[in-house]
C-alpha cells in the first residue's frame, strides 16, 4: 500500500507539472489571455488572434535558406541573422521574450522550400517565418503562408510582387525592389552615359525579368538603350556562351543580373576576352566576397553596384559603433562567417528591422505581427546608410526604395553620389513582376 500511495503521489506531481506547464500557454500577453493548445486569443482586445509560437518568455522563428547547392553563398545570411538574434538575446531579449532561430535548406529548390516551411509551422509550430531566399522559393511558399495565416516576414528577394500584391498580405519584402534597383541603375547612365548601349544578362526567372524589365522601363524614351539579352538557367553550369553572344553586341555596359557563380563567371569571362571590355553593372545581392576576390585587376574597366547597408569592409565605417556591435557578434555567434560579406550584414539588418516590428506589435500575435510590418513610419536602422529608413503604409508595401552607388576599386567599395530616392524620382512601383 505504500508503494502504491508514492506511485500515486508521483502521479499527483506529474499533473501539477503538466497544470503548470498548460498554465504557461494562459498568460497574459499584452493584455490578452490563451486558452487551449490551438494558440488562439480568446480574451481581450487581441480576441481571435494566433499567438502560436510566441509566449511570455520567448518567440520561435523559423528562415529558409539556401545553405547548399547552387545559390549556396546566400548562406551567409542566415549567419548574420543568427548573430543578431544572438545579440538581442544577450540583452534580455525582445520585450524580455527570447528569440528561438530555426533554420532549414532548400538547397535554393521551390518544391524543398514549401516543404521546409510546412515542417517549421505545422512541426515547429514557429510564431513567423522570417526570410525565405529567393523569388521562386518564396513564391512557392507564399500562398502556403496565406492558407494557414502565418507571417512571410521580410523575404530575402527584390521582387516587386512583395509590396504590390495585395492578395497575400502575410508575405512582405524587405530590401529594395529589383524595380527601384534598376532605377537607380538607369538613372546613373542617363546622367553620365545618356548614349550608352546596354547588353543584358539575366537569371530566366522572376528576379532576372524583374530587373531587366525594371531598366528597360527607366531607360525607355531616353538614349540609352538595351542592344543585346542573353538569358540563362539557374541549373546551367556556366554562361561563357551567353557572354560570347553578348560580347559581339560590342556594348559599352554589361547588366549582370545575377547569382553569385554566374556573376563570378562574367568577370572571368570578360577578363579573358580583350577585344570587349564593358563597364559592368552588377546587382546587389551577386556581390559576396567571394564573387568580387575573383575579379583580376586591371582586367575589368569598372564595376557599379547599388547598396544601401553600411559595408563592414569599408574603412569609412571602421569607427562605427552599430558596425562594431556586428563585427563582435559574428565572431561570438557565427565564427564561420566573414564579416566583409554584404550577405552576412544583410541578414543582420534584416534581422534588425525584424525585431523592431515584433517591438512595434500592438498584440503579441501573428496578425500583431503582419500589421506592425506594414505599418512602419521612417523606422530607423543602425546599420543601413544614412538617410535610409524603413517605411511602409497603406498601398506601399516596400520597407527600402532607396539606394546610392557603390564603385569596387583597389579590392574594396567605395560608395559615391547622394541617396536616390527611387520613389521621388520615379514614382511608386504600381505592378507585380509577371511569372
């Protein structure tokens, strides 16, 4: 009888664990209060919201990344996101809740991703899915994030369709558009070059038609114009025959927009065939360390880019604090990465920008979540260019329309020119990219 009565007071424990533990998903969350295990708000002002995946103590986000296969530079982003979020929770966390980082591979494969993030919502059970990489995968994944109400926060591609599909508004971009990089492409060789003649090449997908079609636009009854495209896969092994192709149209510019690898490809390419040396216009996010190490010098005649975030290799910020907090964060919680990689400090920033919507939530729930994003007002963040904030609101759903130039020289970016702001200068992006 003894025996069973321990057994029996062992049984008792258990349960007032476990009424402890259910306890734990009643707290008070800004006021409101959960009830079951279904996450959903049935008290207070925040009533028939989804707080799944964020508590009193803690939130749980879940990225998608191409840690492997061929856009596997991209990787890198996930470093510097995990190095932020590392760095907040040193600090106490936001609003005192921890942040939990779970991160998986697509291997940059739509199918993969759609079922990476199935496994982060439904397994996970994460409270947003933050960053997924690339127009095809996020596409992928974003009617997915509409059917089970989850936020697609600020996704790591410039595709237009982020901030002018009102159909999705769980799904939000986070960098400049490819539309406005263009832009600000388009404007800098109608002010320098307005007789320039343009040979393109571009990813056969939504990112590449996005840009591509973006410049043609901009370009569009002025002097400069598009003389040669070629197109390539992103499966393809190289594009030394698009670039031959190219090479005859005897452009004065090369539009590169493109991947890391193939962007490296064209500067071998170039390097190598002397009777053509354009100026090369690269897109922002082909430009890892990697990519431009690969540049022979004096073989290229000059390279352009568009930024926006303070670039951690250039001395200009050597001295800057927010770029110092970054430099001592990769190294404590993500060593392997390099902190000269634009990857690396994008997902930094975004990561930035992330935690000052979930500061900016006014119910701590996923519905919380997709309203702050979408109602940011001139939000600043330490580690963008001056002059640049976040900004979204009724009928804009773009955080950055804003960019400056950057020139590489003498192994290193220099940027130059003043901040244009894509959205004065051009208006507003009204359509989605097709595809």
């Amino acid at each position: 009888m003894r025996g069973t009565g321990a057994q029996a007071a062992r049984r008792t424990r258990a349960r007032a664990l476990a009424a402890a533990a259910a306890l734990a998903l009643v707290l008070p969350l800004g006021g409101c209060r959960l009830a079951g295990q279904d996450g959903v708000v049935r008290t207070g002002p925040c009533a028939g919201q989804q707080s799944t995946g964020i508590t009193r103590d803690a939130v749980k986000v879940g990225g998608v990344y191409p840690l492997s296969g061929p856009a596997s530079a991209y990787g890198a982003i996930a470093a510097g996101v995990r190095a932020y979020f590392g760095y907040v929770n040193a600090g106490g966390g936001v609003d005192g809740r921890r942040i939990e980082f779970v991160v998986r591979d697509d291997g940059y494969q739509p199918a993969r991703a759609v079922e990476e993030v199935r496994r982060l919502v439904e397994l996970d059970e994460v409270f947003a899915v933050f960053q997924t990489v690339g127009t095809p995968s996020t596409a992928a994944v974003r009617d997915y994030a509409a059917r089970r109400r989850v936020p697609q926060v600020f996704v790591a591609t410039g595709a237009s369709r982020w901030g002018t599909d009102t159909a999705h508004p769980w799904t939000i971009g986070y960098q400049p558009s490819y539309v406005a990089e263009a832009r600000v492409y388009a404007q800098h060789l109608k002010e320098t070059a307005p007789q320039a003649t343009v040979a393109v090449l571009y990813q056969n997908d939504d990112f590449g038609r996005d840009l591509r079609d973006g410049f043609a636009d901009a370009v569009r009854d002025s002097g400069v114009r598009i003389v040669a495209e070629q197109s390539y896969e992103v499966t393809d092994p190289g594009v030394q025959g698009q670039l031959a192709n190219l090479a005859s149209s005897g452009a004065d510019v090369l539009l590169s927009v493109t991947t890391p690898k193939f962007a490296a490809q064209a500067f071998a390419v170039d390097a190598a065939v002397t009777s053509w040396n354009p100026v090369h216009i690269v897109n922002s996010v082909a430009v890892s360390p990697a990519v431009m190490a690969s540049v022979e010098a004096g073989k290229i005649r000059e390279i352009v880019s568009a930024v926006y975030q303070k670039n951690a290799a250039d001395p200009e910020w050597a001295d800057d604090p927010a770029v110092g907090a970054y430099r001592e964060s990769l190294l404590r919680y993500a060593p392997e990465a390099d902190p000269a990689s634009q990857q690396a400090m994008f997902g930094w920033t975004a990561a930035q920008a992330f935690v000052k919507a979930l500061q900016r939530m006014e119910c701590p729930t996923r519905e919380g979540l997709r309203a702050a994003v979408h109602r940011l007002d001139e939000v600043p963040v330490d580690t963008l260019l001056p002059g640049i904030t976040l900004s979204t609101g009724p009928g804009d759903g773009f955080p950055i329309e804003s960019m400056m130039l950057a020139r590489f020289e003498e192994g290193r970016w220099t940027s130059f020119g003043e901040v244009v702001d894509t959205r004065a200068v051009f208006g507003p992006v009204r359509t989605a990219s097709a595809g």
